[in-house]
C-alpha cells in the first residue's frame, strides 16, 4: 500500500526513550521535545507492506502456500530546507540541532539510531490529524534533485524496524 499525504509539519525526536504517547486509551504526550525540519515539497509517501515466502512442491507450478516474513514501513520525506541539521540527519541518519555548515560527513558507514518522527496535517473543520512513527530508521540514501526551475529537494527515507509502533491522532484545534 502507498499513500502520499500533504502535510503541514514534519518533525524528528532523536530522544526515543521519552514515550510519545502514553495512556488507555492513548493521549500524545505534549512535553515530549520535537525537532521541526521545515518545509516540504510533492507530499509525504508511506508504503507498507508485507514479504512473504513462497512455500512450493513437486505437484503444482504455482506456491501452495505464502508465508509472511516481515512486515515493511518507509515514510518518504521531501525536504525544501537545506540547513545544517538536515543535511547531516540525510547524510549521517543523525538529528543535530545545533549542526552547523560547512558540514564534513565522516562517517556514512554506520546504521543510524533510531527517531521517533511526527507528521501532522492541516486543519480541516477545526481538527487535524497526527500520525507519530516510533523508533523509525533514517535510512542513509539521498535522492536529492537539482533544478535550474524547480526547487531543490533532499529526500529522506524513514525505515520502520522491528520496535516501530504508529499512532494516529486527532487534536481539536
């Protein structure tokens, strides 16, 4: 499944060991800090899906059975904003609030640690939703496009791993 969504902000919690939602039912938990990466650009896509493995035998050209494997999550982030904390959340997978240019990326060999992200959407009839991804991976791979009469783009791929919990919310605005 693939969905884009247009959003009215995008934001990134380096610090995951604060819950971002606490509760039966759940209430978001507004003291937890978030980073605001600024301006996007095309919408947010999330894509979900499930691997599965063919179980196949000697009687039948077709699988007998499919086994899920694993479940897959990757939110899609098109940033406008080129500043410093970006670039190297792009770069490195790690959010620096106090990053600074020029920006020396020494090591894009390592597995980033996990952040919790934050979409909110606009307001429609005084509401809007809120989707936070806990413990998501920013995957180390930059689209990036340049254009002499469009906008440029630095794309950011979140991962979800096997921590990841989504939670979708409606704040009355």
């Amino acid at each position: 499944m693939s969905l884009t969504m247009g959003v009215s902000g995008v934001y990134v919690s380096p610090n995951t060991s604060v819950a971002a939602w606490s509760g039966n039912p759940p209430t978001l938990n507004e003291s937890k800090p978030w980073n605001n990466l600024g301006k996007t650009q095309g919408g947010v896509r999330f894509r979900l899906g499930v691997d599965t493995t063919a179980v196949e035998c000697d009687q039948s050209q077709y699988p007998v059975l499919e086994m899920p494997t694993r479940g897959t999550l990757e939110i899609e982030v098109p940033l406008l904003e080129q500043n410093a904390s970006n670039l190297k959340l792009a770069f490195t997978g790690v959010y620096d609030s106090n990053a600074s240019l020029p920006l020396v990326v020494e090591q894009i060999n390592r597995i980033p640690d996990p952040v919790d992200l934050k979409l909110e959407t606009a307001v429609l009839d005084g509401k809007k939703k809120i989707f936070v991804f806990t413990k998501v991976r920013p995957r180390v791979n930059v689209d990036t496009s340049f254009g002499r009469d469009a906008a440029t783009v630095v794309t950011i791929v979140f991962q979800g791993t096997s921590e990841t919990n989504i939670g979708v919310f409606q704040v009355t605005v």
